[in-house]
C-alpha cells in the first residue's frame, strides 16, 4: 500500500518540497494537503508587482488545480489543521476532516508581526503577507488619501513602492536611522531613502509610533513619539515576521522560536518533519526563498529514504520595487579581519561595497546595478579565492581579464616625511603607518595612537585629509559616533531603542543591540546602567559593577586611593551640632584634610576604604545623609540666605533651595546636576551659572538653566518666571525630569539642552502643562525609588565585606 | 624560598567577591587585587595601575580587563598589559580556584 503523506500549509516551501518528491517518485506517497487559505499555491514573492498593478493573481499561480489532480493530490481548501495527534498519526482540520498519515510535514510558515499600539485593532490597520492583503490595499487605494506603512524593511518598502502606483500618497515610518538596516549598510540605506523620497514617498526614519489614531472604529492617522501626527486611511505594519508554530506547540513537538528541526529537517518526532519560516534550524529562522527551497529538497530525499542534510543558508536579497536596483547577500558588518573594496559613482547613484575575509567574498551591498549580484553571490557560496582579480573585481565579471587598475595612483603629493601636527612633531608616513598597523578608522584612535591632533587641535584637518587617502572610502568623518567600541550604535540610537524595545537589563540590551564584547566596557556600562535606571526606575535592579568607582562605594577616590567624603547640609545650612559630630568624626579616624567645598558643605579628604562604614555610621548617628557629593545625580543646591536675614531679600530664598534639595536628593542624572537659589537679583547664590539656577525677584522666581561654570564659562538660559514656590519647584523638577530621560550620558545639562535647542525646552516646560505635568509626575514616582541614603544601607550591612581587604595571614606571620 | 616552591594559601570563597568586581588583598606590604570576571574566571595583579598607582581593584571589570578608576587605562587581566595605545605592565600572580575557594601562591609574591 502507498504511505500516507499529509502536508499542512500550501506555501512555497512545501510546494518546492512536493515538486522535488514528485520529480523523484512520483508514487511514492499519496499526498493531501491541508491550506488555510482559500487558495492554490501562488508565488508569495510576488505579491508586490500584485499590489503595484504590474501583475494579476493570475500571474503568479505556481500551481493551479491541474498540477494537483495530475499529481494525485488532495488539496483541502480553507481548511486550517487544529490538531495532530502523534499517537493515532491523523491531522484534524477546523472544518471536521481527518487525514492519517505515515509522514507529516509541518509549513505553518509565519504570522505577520503586529506592534500592539493603541489602535492596533481598528479597521484598516493592515499587514502584508497574503493575497488577502493585497485585495484589501488595493480596494482602499481606489479612493486615493495617504497610507502610512510602519517598517522600512524590504517588505514594507515593497508595499510603500506599490500604494504609490495605486495613486495613494505614502508614508514610510522606520524605527532604525538607516532603511533596511539588516540588509544594508548605512550608506546603500541613505541611496535606499534618497531613492524613495525621488518617488515622492515621504520616509521619516528613526520615527517611534506611539498611538493609531480612530474615529468610528476606523484608522484616521498616527501619532509619533515625538508629537508628530500624521493622518492616514490605512496603516501597514510591516515590522517582521514570528514563525507560526502553535500547532505543533499543542502537540509537544520541541520549538523554541520556531519549530526546532534537526539537520534531517525532521521535528523531535522522527515522523513529522517541518519546513518554512516556521522552523529554526541550528538556532536560525529564515523567511527569504532560497533556504525554504533547499529546505524541501532535503526532506524530498529523505522522505525517500535518502540520507539529506540541510547545513543552513546564506541569503541574498532583492528588493522589488520598479526603479530601484538593490541587491545584498552575506554578512557585511565591519570587522577587524575583513577587508572591503567600494566603488561609488554619485552621479550614476551607483554604490557597490564587497566584504571580503581572507581573500574571499562574504558580503556584497550593490546598489543602482545590480546585474553582478549573482555572479559575486556564487563565489561567496562556494568561497571562491579572489585574490587573482581583487584589483578589478568590483566592476563585475565582464571586466575580468582586463588591465589592472592602480588604485593609489592618486595618492597626495606630501612626502611621508611632511610633518603634520607641529604640537607632537608627527609626519604623515608615521600616521599612515599607525592607521594601517592599527587598523584605526576613526579620529579619536588616530589622536591617542599617534597624539597627531591631540594638542592644540589645528591640524585636525589635516590629519582627517591623511585619514581619507589611507582609508579610502570607508573613512566616514560625519558618522555619529558610536557610545564605544563595543557597539556602532550613538547614545540617542541606543536611549531610543532601550524604550523602544522595552529592554530592562544591561544583558538584554547587549544581547537586543547586538554588542560586540560579551560585557561591554568602561564606558558603556555605566552609562547603560544610568539609562536603564532612568528609564525603569520600578523594575530596574541598580548593577553597582557597572558604576565607576565612586559611586559604587559612596565616596570619591584620591589620586592615592583614599576617599572623601562630604554629608549633606540642606541648602548650605548647618548648626553647632552638626559641626561637633564632624569635628568628632575628624579627630577619631584622623582625617588629615577638612574643606569647605564650593557647594556649601564640607569634605573630609584622606578616608581609607576599609574606614568609610564606620565613618559613615557616625555620621548617621548625628543625622547626616550623603552628600552625593560622588554622583552622577543631584548633588547641591547652593542658597544665600535670603528674606531670613538680608536686608536686599526678595524671597525666602534659603527655604526654597532646602525644599528643591529635599525634593530631589538621591536623583540619578545623565552627568552631575548643581542647582543655586539668589534671594535677589545680586545673586549671591551665583545662581546664573548653575545647572539650574532661580534668581528671586518681587513678583516671583526667575528660573535659569544651562549654565557653566567648570570647563566651559557659560551664562544661564532663563526659562521663564513663575509667580509662587511650588510652581518654581514643579518647573524645575520638570525641566530635570526631562534632561534625564533625553541627555547622554556625561552629557553636562547645558550640552544637552544646546543639543536640543533651547527654546524646545521652554515650550514643553514653560508652555505646555500636559507635557510638564508628565515630567513631574515621572520624576516624583522614580524617587519613590531612588531616596535610600546609601550610607545607612551599608552601613546596615549591605554588601559590608566589600570594604574590607583580605588580609594573608602567613605573609604578616612571614615577615 | 625558589621560584620553583609553591604555597598556595586561602584567601575566601569565591562568592566573597563580586561578578565582574574585585576584593583587595593585603599581603604583607604589598597589595594585590583580586578578580573575578562574568564567566567566573579569576586573576590577581599588584593592585597598582602602572601609569600612575592607581587602585585597580576599584575599576570596572569588563569581559578581561579592568579599567583604572584613576585616569581610565584599561590593564588586561590575564597578562596585565596595558590596553590600547597605552603602554605599561603589571605583576600578575597565580591563583587559582580548589573547591570553591580561591587560592594564590604567595610564594611568588614573598620571592
């Protein structure tokens, strides 16, 4: 008797699949097949030029019924599989048919990835996955108005591309900085855009939906992030794709993103074999063609019984939209043991970049022409050495056997000899050489390896013309800088995405962003550790590892590893008791330095390590709290004293700077925050060159902020006058609250409110009380959270061994 | 005492010091910093950053080096070779992890 082989899903993977089996022994199986849809099996991978009107359904059938009944199949239309039993060997489908089997294949494929925004569910939100889809884009483009698609990814692109030949006007919304990101390297990414706004679709990228907005249950626009709105009659999410496994989750095969396959494509049970974009192999998930198709000849042979293994695939990817040439394939992320060849023609808008590793091609980027794509996609598969052609492979198979190029021939006429930075003596051999044996790209490691640049800084440009010849095209002096090494990601890209994408650990953000150490460095963990706190004061667990010293242990180290340590004295205000348990502290641990600080309080310099509990718990006792004098967070608010005691007194001036410091103690900010409060305009409290500063005048209080008064000299900014105390405290808890959710790490409050623009930060202080009321109330529910005073903590106890060293016994006994 | 002779001696268990942290040892005179890095590996170097003394065993550790918390160079744990552009060295010691405690051979540090 022939075996039974049940097929659930009539996708392209299983059809390719029953094309090779057929092509093999055409009676080996009687086949039926289960669909979900309505439908024949059609090419899915043209479904674009469906939607743009290039092609009719009809076009694309790859099998109509004919190929079916020629082949024996029973095809079951509309009719989705809602069980398996593994026991029985049958399938049942949602419409009562039951089937038995001898193999089963599993090609669920995928289900369209939906972003759950508010409005998520109102009619015309639309995804781009089936023929079903299409029709109902295309229903609504017949009566023009905008559609917004959110995804810059090739499908989302695609559909874009083909509601702007259905004559609706298109808007494309990308969470990434650069279009396509996963495919493209930034620069074929900005073509990719420049391209699309040619066609008159308007690309927002590093756009953050927020809300779908309604009336009557049906799509009428967006709002972003930002505030923006933008209307629309239909929205498309094309943000991705999650295999659909849940079927073969209810009858406990392994999966784990997908179906879990083996290199036999067969699931944890040996009878049921799985294919698609509903499987993960070797940890991968693929939703191009190729590997689908390489996918179904395997289980094709070894459904007949000839031993097949699937390795895994690497990809290529087309884009197709009419107008546009755009092919990548392989892996072309920068590295240190890669090379890469480019040609870029601005005036053609041609740019072709090749990866190259140990003389072979693992990654190629062709934008504008594309006709070599395979030809370079066949030597990366089969890792073809090419070294013999490098000099001209670039321009593409019809250009082998020609003259070699000289690519250096245009090299500067400088000697190497040619000194370049007069501040260090360094001559431009001795900078080409570094960057060559360094492999540096950028400015910042040519200053520290060669300090050409790193004095005076007049030669800058000099040294980045030096960098362009030696770099050739992959030197980018406008790229954003990266946080550091360890991602190519800027400070705003990785805040963003951290909210974004709801990471909550530093782990999930290396692991989310794709860091490139396994746990990062100096300089992006605490600044992770800062945004995470920042961002979910709540849920976030304070990782003290990735606090530089002095905040890890309350107090700020010396040059020779001693401590400081300065307590709290609110406003600037102390009393006689106070001073005494000081002077006691002072003489008990024998403190060699005692300073008044310019905040108004006093430091204790010289404190070993293994003292600062007990000197800490002194303190306590005599009701100090941490200064914070450490931090990264708040630390003074410096006062005069105000209507209490100065004749010029406009204000209580003293009170008001003690409640703000009250307020807002044991805040965490991207880089110190010091605040002053003047009682009058003569400004006693130097208030006009604080963080933030309040100037009391008659009629109110004044407030100030951006200024500078360490590197940088700088004036304040006013913000604007308010009439009574709690409004001048509510403002400025506001105007902090909002530099700590937008400023960089170590970004000082007057950088990053230059960065922003001044007058942005009025108008959502000053002018919009919806937005200040936010901050306010974001700021308030963090320091629910944030007001511990960590001296008492550790002096309770926590983590109390830290401070001690170890100490070896026999060594002392030694000696 | 020879280069050859080992001494291996308790220090504490290895959960005393933290994931990606470090405890100070004091050895006689000498002070030596002991990590312990995310994947549990440990070292010990002097605890003095060869540029200018600082304290390592207060910086950062990450993946397999530290950062000086004084002027940021980054000294590589296993070979305590300064990092990037900077140059400089530090004395590493054995050490080494028997049933949960950590161990080092003082014999190379009284040598």
């Amino acid at each position: 008797m022939t075996k039974k082989l049940v097929v659930i899903g009539n996708g392209m993977a299983p059809g390719r699949m029953l094309e090779d089996l057929f092509d093999k022994s055409p009676d080996a199986y009687d086949v039926t097949i289960f669909n979900a849809e309505p439908r024949v099996n059609y090419n899915r991978l043209m479904l674009s030029p469906v939607l743009s009107g290039e092609k009719t359904y009809e076009d694309i059938i790859t099998h109509g019924d004919d190929w079916y009944e020629t082949h024996g199949v029973t095809l079951h239309k509309s009719a989705k599989i809602t069980e398996i039993n593994r026991e029985a060997k049958t399938v049942t489908s949602e419409n009562g048919i039951t089937a038995s089997y001898d193999k089963l294949v599993i090609a669920t494929g995928s289900n369209p990835f939906i972003i759950p925004l508010p409005g998520h569910d109102l009619d015309g939100v639309l995804t781009y996955r089936d023929l079903d889809d299409v029709e109902r884009m295309i229903a609504v483009s017949n009566t023009g108005g905008r559609a917004v698609v959110i995804g810059g990814g090739l499908l989302g692109l695609e559909a874009a591309a083909g509601l702007k030949m259905q004559g609706m006007d298109v808007t494309v919304l990308h969470l990434m900085p650069t279009l396509m990101e996963r495919q493209l390297d930034p620069a074929a990414g900005y073509l990719l855009e420049k391209a699309f706004t040619d066609l008159g679709i308007d690309v927002l990228t590093e756009a953050n939906s927020k809300e779908i907005l309604g009336q009557d249950g049906k799509v009428t626009g967006i709002r972003l992030e930002d505030g923006t709105e933008i209307e629309a009659k239909i929205i498309v999410m094309a943000v991705g794709i999650r295999p659909s496994f849940d079927l073969a989750k209810s009858c406990e095969l392994e999966v784990n993103r997908g179906i879990v396959v083996s290199d036999d494509m067969r699931t944890s049970d040996p009878d049921i074999f799985s294919l698609g974009e509903c499987v993960e192999h070797r940890g991968m998930c693929y939703g191009l063609v190729a590997p689908l198709y390489e996918m179904g000849t395997v289980i094709a042979k070894n459904l007949l019984d000839e031993e097949a293994i699937y390795e895994g695939s690497v990809t290529a990817t087309k884009l197709k939209v009419t107008g546009i040439d755009l092919y990548s394939a392989g892996d072309f992320a920068d590295a240190d043991d890669r090379e890469e060849i480019v040609l870029r023609d601005a005036a053609n808008g041609i740019y072709k970049r090749l990866v190259l590793k140990d003389n072979k091609i693992i990654g190629a980027v062709l934008y504008g022409e594309t006709s070599d794509g395979p030809w370079f996609f066949d030597m990366l598969k089969k890792e073809t050495d090419v070294s013999e052609m490098r000099d001209t492979l670039i321009f593409g198979q019809a250009f082998q056997g020609g003259a070699p190029l000289d690519p250096m021939a245009a090299v500067a006429a400088l000697p190497d000899d040619a000194e370049i930075c007069g501040c260090n003596g360094v001559c431009k051999g001795k900078i080409v050489e570094t960057i060559t044996a360094q492999g540096l790209t950028n400015l910042d490691d040519v200053r520290a390896h060669t300090k050409a640049s790193a004095s005076c800084g007049t030669c800058t440009g000099l040294v980045e013309q030096v960098m362009a010849l030696t770099l050739g095209d992959s030197y980018n002096p406008d790229a954003v800088a990266a946080m550091c090494g360890c991602t190519d990601l800027s400070h705003g890209d990785v805040r963003r995405l951290i909210k974004a994408k709801g990471l909550k650990s530093i782990p999930e953000v290396m692991q989310e962003l794709e860091w490139k150490t396994s746990c990062g460095c100096a300089k992006c963990r605490p600044a992770l550790n800062y945004y995470l706190v920042a961002d979910w004061p709540e849920e976030y667990a304070d990782d003290y590892q990735s606090r530089f010293i002095n905040e890890r242990v309350h107090a700020n180290i010396q040059k020779d590893g001693t401590y400081s340590v300065v307590p709290r004295m609110w406003g600037g205000v102390t009393s006689s008791k106070e001073l005494r348990a000081i002077a006691d502290v002072v003489d008990k641990f024998d403190i060699p330095t005692v300073k008044v600080t310019g905040g108004q309080r006093i430091d204790m310099l010289g404190i070993k390590k293994e003292d600062l509990t007990a000197v800490w718990s002194d303190l306590g006792e005599a009701g100090f709290v941490s200064g914070q004098a450490y931090a990264k967070g708040l630390r003074t608010v410096k006062t005069c004293v105000g209507t209490d005691w100065c004749r010029f007194g406009t204000q209580d001036s003293t009170g008001l700077g003690i409640r703000i410091e009250k307020f807002m103690w044991g805040s965490w900010t991207p880089a110190k925050l010091k605040l002053g409060v003047s009682g009058c305009p003569r400004n006693c409290a130097e208030a006009t060159c604080k963080d933030i500063g309040v100037i009391c005048v008659d009629s109110g209080f004044e407030i100030h902020f951006a200024g500078a008064a360490g590197l940088d000299i700088k004036g304040t900014e006013v913000l604007g006058t308010v009439a009574t105390e709690d409004e001048a405290l509510e403002y400025i808890v506001a105007l902090a609250q909002m530099y700590r959710e937008q400023g960089y790490y170590l970004e000082r409050i007057y950088k990053w409110a230059k960065r922003i623009g001044y007058d942005e930060v009025r108008a959502q202080i000053m002018d919009d009380p919806e937005k200040r009321k936010g901050y306010y109330d974001r700021f308030v529910h963090s320091q629910k959270f944030a007001q511990v005073d960590p001296w008492s903590e550790r002096v309770s106890g926590k983590d109390k061994h830290e401070f001690q060293p170890i100490k070896i016994a026999q060594m002392e006994a030694a000696e | 005492m020879n280069a050859q002779t080992q001494n291996w001696v308790d220090l504490c268990e290895l959960t005393a010091i933290p994931q990606r942290g470090a405890r100070c040892v004091e050895a006689g005179e000498n002070k030596i910093a002991v990590f312990r890095t995310a994947d549990d590996n440990i070292f010990a170097l002097e605890d003095k950053c060869p540029h200018k003394d600082g304290p390592l065993s207060q910086g950062i550790v990450h993946d397999g080096c530290v950062t000086c918390p004084l002027h940021n160079w980054v000294i590589s744990l296993e070979t305590g070779q300064a990092q990037g552009a900077d140059e400089g060295e530090v004395q590493t010691y054995p050490i080494r992890i028997e049933n949960g405690n950590v161990q080092i051979d003082i014999a190379k540090i009284m040598g």
